[in-house]
C-alpha cells in the first residue's frame, strides 16, 4: 500500500490525524489529509472551552467543519475530549462540588448528543491520574467533586451516544509504571462493576525513546477487555523514524490496538514547536519516519 490510512486498513486498523479547523483551507495540508488519513481527531475544536463557552450555551461551529470533513470522506472520527481539567471555560473553572459536577455531567450529555452516531471513540475523560509515583488521581477541581466524576462521565456519555467507543485518554502511561498502573487498576474496577468503558488512549508525545514494555503495557490492558489506541503520537530526535517503527509495530502486535493517531501532519502543524516531531515536513514533504511507519504498517 502507498498510503498510511490503506496500510492500516489491511489489518483492519485506522491511521489518523490530528487536524485544524482553521487549517481547512490550506490545500496541501488538506491533500495530505484526504490521501494519507482515514480517522481524524479536532485538536482543539471538541473541546468543553471550544464546544460551551458560556454555560449552556454550546457552539459547535468549528468541531462541526472537521466532523463534516471527515463524513464527506468516509473518515473516522475520535472524539476529544468531552472532561478535561485544562482547556475548561473560564466559567466552569469558577465552580465547584456539586454545581460543578452537574455542569460537567451536562457538558458530556450535551456534545456526544450533538455528535450522537458521528463519533467512532470518544475520550470521555482525559488525564485524569498524577504523574510521579502516586499511582492516583490528578487533583482537580473535578476530581474534587468526588471520585466517582469519572464513571459518572462514561454513564452519562454512554447514555446520550450508545454507538461510540468510550475512552479514558492520558500520557506518560507508555510503559508499565505507577501511572499507568492506577489507570489499569480503574479499568479493572470498572469492567468488574459494568462501568461501561471500551478503550484506553495512550498518547504517546515521546522524546527519542519509547519505554522497552511499551508493547506489554498495551497488552495487559487489552487482555481487562477493552481496545487500545495510540491517540496522539509524536516523537521528538534524531532516532524519531526508528521509534516510529517501534510503536507501530507494538500497536500490529498488539489485537486490540485498533489504530494510531498522529497529533498533527506537518512539522509546522505540531505544538511541540520547533521540535520537528511529525511525519511531514513544513512543506508537506514525506519524512524518513514517514516512510518507517508505512513500512511497519
Ligand atoms: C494541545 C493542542 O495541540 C494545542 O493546540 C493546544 O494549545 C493545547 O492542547 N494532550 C492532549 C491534547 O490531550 O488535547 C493536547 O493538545 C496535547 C496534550
């Protein structure tokens, strides 16, 4: 195969892409979109500050130019992210306990029931948990309305969008460590008590390297019963082709690693600026890892 997307689909796995609405109009980043890319994921646009700006009242203006690209084009879409302590409104970020959890709870029925049958996985609630050694929850406001915010949040999501994928998405999970133990652990817990979750998101935003049970760590949440994606691959460094090959082949490996998503397609796209961490160069040239990953397709 000579694309990404029709690469991944021969093991029956999507290739995605971070995108831009703002981006849309810019025909070389919109030509390699159409031609490498069957899944898409709004970097920004389906965000609570992008999607609520003001408390109940909802604007899917921008979330709705990139999930219309993607329908016209047969593209999957991954939802992201219906909670998140960053990228909250300025107005959700004054509020707290239980005023904020309705808030929050309204916020996940009301956008998947917006993109109700449009979304094939949402991340429904994304880095929640601590880095360090902890193994437990990030302290946020929302975490402090209880620690059952997050289940609360895949209940409410599953109600108002039963056909999509619910996902818990988060970073520095990609080897077996503390954090990823905690999310494992809650995966655990909610698959035995019937919380309905179907995947987990790993990130991946590396620097040069991926951990050596990269591979393992994917597996051993794979075999709770729930899918695996890599949701937002970029990779820093002069070794960054060969680590590309490395995680793609990790994710063939793996059954229910079901697809990769790359946090945007050119160098110049990235926000890791200056760090040159994709697969396409600012002038939309195919890179060495570009060539790598298709290879390991
Ligand atoms: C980033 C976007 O790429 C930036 O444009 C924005 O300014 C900040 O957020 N983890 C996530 C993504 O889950 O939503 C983040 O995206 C990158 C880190």
């Amino acid at each position: 195969e000579t694309t990404l997307g029709a690469a991944a689909a021969q093991s029956g796995r999507y290739f995605g892409a971070a995108i831009a609405a703002g981006r849309l109009g810019d025909s070389t980043y919109v030509n390699i979109l159409n031609r490498e890319f069957n899944s898409v994921t709004a970097e920004n646009e389906m965000k609570w500050d992008a999607t609520e700006p003001s408390r109940g009242s909802f604007n899917y203006t921008n979330g709705d130019r990139i999930a219309n690209h993607a329908i016209a084009r047969g593209m999957k879409i991954r939802g992201h992210a219906l909670l998140w302590h960053a990228q909250m409104p300025g107005w959700a970020q004054s509020l707290s306990g239980s005023t904020l959890r309705s808030a929050a709870i309204n916020h996940v029925t009301q956008v998947a029931t917006h993109y109700r049958g449009k979304i094939h996985s949402w991340d429904v609630v994304n880095e929640a948990f601590a880095d360090g050694t902890s193994g437990g929850r990030r302290d946020s406001s929302l975490q402090r309305t209880g620690n059952d915010w997050i289940e609360a949040a895949f209940r409410a999501a599953r109600a108002a969008d039963p056909g999509a994928k619910l996902c818990y998405n988060d970073y520095n999970t990609d080897g077996i460590n503390a954090k990823s133990t905690g999310i494992y652990n809650m995966v655990r817990d909610f698959k035995s008590r019937g919380v309905p979750i179907d995947c987990v998101g790993f990130q991946s935003h590396l620097t040069n390297s991926v951990p050596g049970d990269y591979q393992a760590n994917l597996q051993r949440f794979a075999d709770l019963g729930v899918d695996v994606q890599i949701t937002e691959l970029d990779i820093s460094g002069s070794n960054q082709a060969n680590v590309y090959a490395t995680v793609t082949r990790a994710c063939l490996n793996v059954a229910r690693c079901t697809g990769i998503t790359v946090w945007g397609i050119r160098d110049s796209d990235s926000w890791r600026t200056g760090q040159n961490p994709l697969l396409f160069d600012a002038a939309g040239n195919k890179k060495a890892a570009y060539t790598s990953v298709l290879n390991a397709l």
